[in-house]
C-alpha cells in the first residue's frame, strides 16, 4: 500500500508517520504545501491513499485537485469545525479530528482495508464539498430514527433523543422520558445522518444532544463530564482530545 502524508506542520506529519508505522502502514512520502504536492503529483506514481490536511501553508488542499485529477483514496486529517467534518464524511474514506487518537486511527486504516475501493469511485467532487462548506445548513440531516419494540415499530423523533450511545456493541437512542431504544444502526454511521449544529460526539461511546444538556462539570485529567436530561445510566465524559472543539460547539 502506496500512502502519503499532506501536512504542513512537520512535527504533526512526523507523529502520524510514527502512528501509520505502529500500524504496519509505511508513509513513503510526506508533502507540506499546495505547490510542492503539484510538483509532486505531476512527476510520480499517485498513491493508494493519502492522509490530507486542509488548511496548508501556501493555501487550502482544494488547489491541489483544482489543478491535478487525483483518484486515491483520502483520509482527511483537520482541525475543522463540525459543519466541515460532516462535509467532507460524504466524499471521503474518514476523517481525523486533531490531535489524532490512536485508536480512530486505527479504526479509519481498517476502514480504508476493508473498503478495497476501487481508484475511480474514489475521485472527490471538491467544488461540491466546498459549497457544502459555504453554507452547510442547506444540507438535510435525519429527522426520525426507528426501534423495533417486541412486534411494533417505535418512532424516535430525533429532537427527543438526549444522548445516542454505545454498550455491548449496540447502538441506543436514550429519550428524555428515560427510555432507551436499540437502534439498527452504528455511531459511525451516524456521523453522516445527525445534524452537527445539534449533536456533538463527545467521546467514541457518546453523541449529546445540545438542547437536552442541563449540566457540565469539571472531571479529571482536563475532561468534562455531561449531564442530559432523562439519562443516568452511564457518565458521560468528554475525552481530551474533544474538549476544545465541544466548548467551540457550545457557543
């Protein structure tokens, strides 16, 4: 596998080098800069996949695929708000929120293996993920989920839910009224289907609802634990890698 790093800032390509090699996948090249990745994709072999950041030294990557047709597959490592992140989870293979966790990463990799895509389903439309950037309100989020109740069909409306979380390899939608529903589908999947401006994923087990949070408080090793209405079954704490970018959502 034929994989590249695209990030300005050099310690941060050299941690993910390091992290990509722990997982048995060796980075041939590293390239910092919009113009050095042109000059770069115009006189070599294009790679399986790429781990690409955004906002580059000499400009945005978009310049990058404006100028040269790319088919490999990308991981999009960044710093973005969540309006971008959902953006770019409907071209991409994943995406990476700074400061990289081991374990997503490991997750996004495996992700890549399992997919096998082919080069040509994999060319991004980026003019169509920078207007989802320019106003991604236009976007349509999902409104109802669906659990399966002994013989019935319960309909979850999604500004109900407090909180969807993860145990024993389920996905659940925990109502305000205290009800829990088993729901047919995973957290990743609903990366792509829950309104950012509502749900946040706080940790790898919890998405909040922002409108049923009735309390923060202060926890250990400079994380957060959320209280949501209707739910008390497990804490909710917010890991430290997500703390900047929760308090940036609550505002």
């Amino acid at each position: 596998m034929n994989v590249i790093i695209i990030e300005d800032e050099k310690p941060a390509a050299r941690r993910l080098s390091r992290l990509l090699s722990d997982l048995g996948v060796e980075v041939s090249t590293m390239l910092h800069s919009v113009e050095e990745s042109i000059l770069w994709f115009n006189e070599n072999e294009h790679p399986d996949l790429i781990f690409l950041d955004i906002q580059l030294s000499d400009g945005l990557s978009f310049e990058i695929f404006e100028t040269i047709e790319i088919k490999s597959a990308i991981i999009f490592t960044t710093a973005y708000d969540e309006y971008a992140l959902q953006a770019f989870k409907l071209n991409s293979i994943d995406y990476l929120l700074k400061p990289i966790d081991d374990e997503e990463l490991e997750v996004a990799v495996k992700k890549y293996k399992n997919l096998k895509p082919e080069p040509e389903k994999l060319a991004l439309d980026f003019e169509d993920i920078k207007k989802l950037l320019v106003n991604p309100l236009e976007r349509e989020y999902k409104k109802r989920f669906t659990a399966r109740v002994g013989q019935h069909l319960k309909i979850i409306n999604a500004d109900e839910v407090a909180c969807f979380y993860s145990e024993n390899k389920g996905t659940y939608a925990a109502t305000t009224e205290g009800r829990n529903y088993l729901l047919d589908v995973t957290l990743e999947n609903l990366e792509n289907e829950l309104e950012p401006k509502v749900f946040f994923r706080v940790s790898r087990k919890f998405y909040v609802n922002i409108n049923h949070i009735k309390d923060i408080i202060s926890y250990t090793n400079s994380r957060l634990q959320v209280k949501v209405n209707g739910y008390n079954e497990q804490e909710i704490i917010v890991s430290r890698e997500k703390v900047k970018n929760f308090k940036l959502w609550l505002e």
